[in-house]
C-alpha cells in the first residue's frame, strides 16, 4: 500500500465511514437472520435447521474473506495456508464461528430482536474481563471497569423490565445468547494473539470456512433441512454471509492502519442499529421505544465508549 492510500484510511471521515459501514452490517445481523427463519419456515424449536442456516452463511463468507484477501494488496502469499495455521484455525472456528454462533442461532429463534442485539453487546465487556483477567494481556483499570458495569446493568435492566421486555430468562434464549457472548470475547483474545504471526483476514477466512462446514454437517446430521422455494431465501443467507465477510475485511483494514481506540469506539453504534432494524424490520417498535429499553441501550452504549475512550488510565 502506498502513502497516499495509506493517508486515505487513516483520515478521520474515511475512518467515521467505513467503521459505521461495519457497524451497520452487524447490526443487521439479528432482524435478519429472524426474518429468514420467517421465509424459510425454519421452527423456533427445530435448532438442527438453524445450525445447517448458519453453517451455509459461514461457509460462503468464509470463501468470500478468502476472495476478499487474494484480491487485496497482500494478494495470493498473504491468505497463503500452511502447516503452522493450523492450530490458530481450529481454535478459532471451535470459538468464534461453531461454539459462538450454534448458541446465537438458536437464541435468535426465542428472543426478540432487539434484545438479542442488546444482550450481545455483552461480548464487549467479557472480551476486556477475558483479556484482564484470564489473559492478563492488559490492566483492568477504572474506566474498563466503570464501563463493565455500566454495560451489565444495562443488560440486567432490559431482563428485569416486563413492560417492554419479558421479564424471564430462559436458557435457549438468554442463556445461549450469554454463552455465544462469552465464546465471542474467547476468541477475540485468541485473534488478538494469532494475528501477531499470522494474517488476521487468513485466519478468518480459513476458520470461517472450517466452522461453517462442521456446522453444516452437523446440522444436517441431526435432521436439518432448508427448502428454497424462491429467491428470497439464498438472498438472505448471501447477505449474511456478505455481512461477516464485508464488515470484518473493512475493520480488519481499520485495525490494521489506525490506533485500535479510534475504531473501537465506533462499536457502540451496532446495537444502536440493530434495535433500530428490529423495530422496523420485525414489527418491534413496541420493545424500542420503551423507555426500560432506550435507558438499557443508553448505558450499554455509555460503557462501550468509555471503555475505549483514550487515556493514560485506560492504557
């Protein structure tokens, strides 16, 4: 990459652009994925068809990042495979792709929209602990802790409030959108530590790829089946597998040429468009623009930011 392109992504509104582009892709994640089980007519209680819808999106989008990268700057010799890969791979299908989206598809089918958006934001605060705590690759300081805490209550707050939101927690809901969370902060230190060796849009691609074909066949051992009877179904699960692919590849690209602060910071807005495309999308303006909602959404969104505000606290 040359200087002037290199200029080019690391100028603040190429960055505020591209960043909100991300944000915005996986924040349709939730809404659409329900509206395809919709088009399907995939049951909220068949979970082997809904791993077989999730192992297809990965698989192409992990074909699509491997596309992605032979064609970026790096070409054919950065998404090359070879032998040391393959740890990093199998770990990182085993957590980012299988154990974190066989839990989160499941869990779209028995909660609404918008809080599922919500509570997967969770994934930003058990990412810090992980990192703090289990990984010690940084210090837990003040505001990574105000801003844990914050986030949680805002989870908390959404669960508890039955006027909006049903008040129950349940294990195939809640519990599994909890669990594909934390398998989300897991493998975001395992990229963390990968990527030092390896290229990360490599590793991505490869173990999206692997994940999404366990996942597949997985499904359809257990029973799964998909039956398109028209083009909205294969355009939904196209869009979704562009979602990972696009999204990652442009903040992969961020990551690379700028401070991790100055794009993490952007993360806040994706439950922010996520709640607001489940209002639309799946008929939820009633769960949004309650007040237990918004105030939910406002601390999450508080604690995000001020877990990646710079500064020399929270270095």
């Amino acid at each position: 990459m040359n200087n002037q392109e290199h200029n080019k992504l690391t100028n603040n509104a190429m960055v505020t652009a591209l960043a909100l582009v991300s944000c915005f892709l996986w924040g349709t994640a939730v809404p659409v994925i329900k509206f395809g089980y919709g088009i399907l007519c995939i049951d909220v209680a068949d979970s082997a068809s809904q791993i077989l819808f999730a192992g297809i999106r990965f698989t192409v989008a992990g074909l699509l990042v491997l596309l992605f990268g032979r064609l970026s700057a790096d070409g054919r010799n950065g998404i090359k495979f070879d032998s040391t890969m393959v740890k990093p791979v199998i770990v990182l299908s085993i957590f980012q792709t299988i154990g974190q989206y066989v839990f989160f598809y499941i869990a779209a089918a028995h909660v609404s929209g918008v809080k599922g958006t919500i509570i997967t934001g969770m994934g930003s605060f058990f990412t810090i602990l992980v990192a703090c705590l289990a990984f010690r690759q940084e210090r837990l300081t003040f505001n990574k802790t105000l801003g844990c805490i914050l986030g949680m209550s805002g989870v908390i707050l959404i669960n508890i409030l039955g006027n909006e939101v049903d008040l129950g927690f349940h294990l195939l809901g809640e519990g599994f959108y909890t669990i594909a969370a934390l398998s989300c902060a897991l493998s975001a230190v395992f990229i963390s530590i990968f990527s030092k060796k390896h290229n990360p849009v490599a590793l991505s691609g490869y173990q999206f790829t692997l994940g999404g074909i366990v996942m597949a066949i997985g499904g359809l051992a257990f029973g799964g089946r998909i039956t398109f009877t028209g083009l909205a179904g294969p355009l939904i699960l196209l869009y979704l597998a562009m979602v990972s692919a696009v999204a990652y590849t442009l903040w992969s690209v961020l990551l690379k040429y700028n401070p991790v602060s100055k794009v993490a910071i952007f993360g806040f807005t994706t439950p922010i468009f996520g709640s607001i495309l489940s209002a639309f999308i799946l008929n939820e303006a009633d769960h949004l623009y309650g007040f237990g909602t918004l105030l939910s959404l406002a601390l999450v969104c508080i604690g995000i930011m001020i877990v990646n505000r710079p500064g020399k606290n929270n270095q």
